[in-house]
C-alpha cells in the first residue's frame, strides 16, 4: 500500500469519525428481512342498504388529514453511514444504515418499533394514537434539489413498554434496513435527471399520527412535528433508470 493510498484511508477515517463524534451509542434496531405487521383492526362493514329501484349504497369510507404542529425542542444529526451498493436501478432494494445522534440541550423521544398492529388496543373500535418516526433516503442533486427515495418506518406508544426510546442530548441510535427506491413521485411525475445526482443522505420526519376506526374502515389525523434537524454525512450514489427486460 503506498503512503498516499493510507494517507487518503486515513483522511476518511478521521472525516467519519468526527461526523459521529464521540456520541454514546445507545442503540442498534436490524430491520432487514423483518416484516413489520401493519394491518389494523376495525368494525365490520354492515349490509349495504338498497333502494326500490336496486341502487345500494354502503358505509366503510376512509378518510386522512394533514396538519403541520410545529417543531418540538431540541436538534438531531441524521448520518447516511453506509449504503450497501454505490449504483442502482430504479427499483432496486437499498441496504442502508443511518445514526440519529441528539445534538440538542433537551431528552428526545425515538418510536422503536417496526410493528404498528401492536400498539392498536384490544378493543377495534377505541380511537387512538402512536407516534411515528420516518427515516427517509434522499436523492441530492447538488445544493439546490433533492426528494426522497422510500422510507424506513417506526412507531411508538409512551404508554407501551419497549415502543420508545428516550435519546438523551449527546446520545445515538444506529438503525439499518432496506429500502425499494423508487425513481416516480407519488403522483407518477418523473424525477428529474437521475443519472446527474451524485450524493445520497437520510432525513427523517416525526408525526403522531391518531386512527378512529369505525364500521368498514379507519380515519388518519396526522399532524407532522419534529426538532430541528442538522444535515449530517451522506454517500456517493448512482441511480440509473429501470432496465429494460423486453
């Protein structure tokens, strides 16, 4: 090895190592191969009620709304530490592994559980509510764009044990999962010129989220909180467009 290959190790050594400081590692959650149980509970749908001329109409509409509730105390630093592959296609899996390290003066509470359908109480019809962390994977064209590529969901209760974890200022926690990136918006817009971002990093989003289940369906209240967030280490990426079997 020459001296200025171990010099460059080197350097980068020391460039990951401060971005992690010397912060506590409190916690590690493996989510790769695990299937997280999602399917909540609610009242069967009645019959469906039919007029004299054979029109039937019948309950179990859904419904969501969105609200911004502000930021809460405190800073976190959110760490792309590995990414499992340099180059993928749109619509590959991801292996990704990201720190959440508290950089702020007050305690922050983290969801610690990939299973949602447990923290739902016995009684399907009672409405409740659970807090939920996303860990998202960007795609960063420079300075100037970027947009998430999927997300690593986890959901927590304060009332149910081992749901949270409380991230004390100058503590971590290490979360590693996969990720199916996805190249489309939701809304099936393109994004832009995949091949010419260069650098992937991870950001997350808090939320409590309250579900009211009621005959046939469940409604979602989601107000989106969280602390201040402080860019941390990202990855070299490349992502190209779907290959093309046909």
């Amino acid at each position: 090895m020459t001296r200025d290959i171990r010099t460059t190790l080197f350097v980068a050594a020391f460039a990951a190592f401060a971005a992690l400081g010397t912060a506590q590692e409190i916690g590690y959650l493996d989510l790769t191969g695990v299937q997280p149980r999602l399917a909540l509970r609610f009242p069967s749908t009645p019959p469906a009620k039919c007029n004299k001329t054979g029109a039937c109409a019948a309950e179990g509409v859904s419904g969501m709304s969105v609200a911004c509730g502000g930021t809460t105390p405190g800073g976190l630093r959110i760490n792309l530490t590995y990414l499992d592959r340099a180059e993928y296609f749109d619509g590959d899996t991801a292996e990704i592994e990201t720190t959440i390290q508290n950089v702020g003066k007050t305690t922050i509470q983290i969801p610690w559980t990939p299973h949602l359908a447990d923290l739902q109480p016995p009684d399907e019809g009672s409405t409740f509510a659970v807090y939920e962390l996303k860990v998202g994977l960007f795609l960063n064209w420079g300075e100037t764009y970027s947009t998430s590529l999927g997300w690593l969901d986890l959901y927590g209760d304060p009332t149910q044990a081992g749901t949270m974890v409380t991230l004390n200022p100058g503590e971590r926690l290490r979360i590693r999962g996969e990720i199916k990136i996805f190249g489309t918006h939701a809304d099936g817009i393109q994004l832009p010129a995949l091949e010419l971002a260069q650098r992937a990093s991870a950001r997350t989003l808090f939320r409590v989220v309250e579900y009211a289940p009621h005959r046939g369906g469940l409604s979602e209240r989601i107000s989106n909180v969280g602390p201040r967030e402080v860019a941390g280490t990202d990855q070299p990426i490349h992502l190209l467009a779907a290959l093309n079997n046909n």
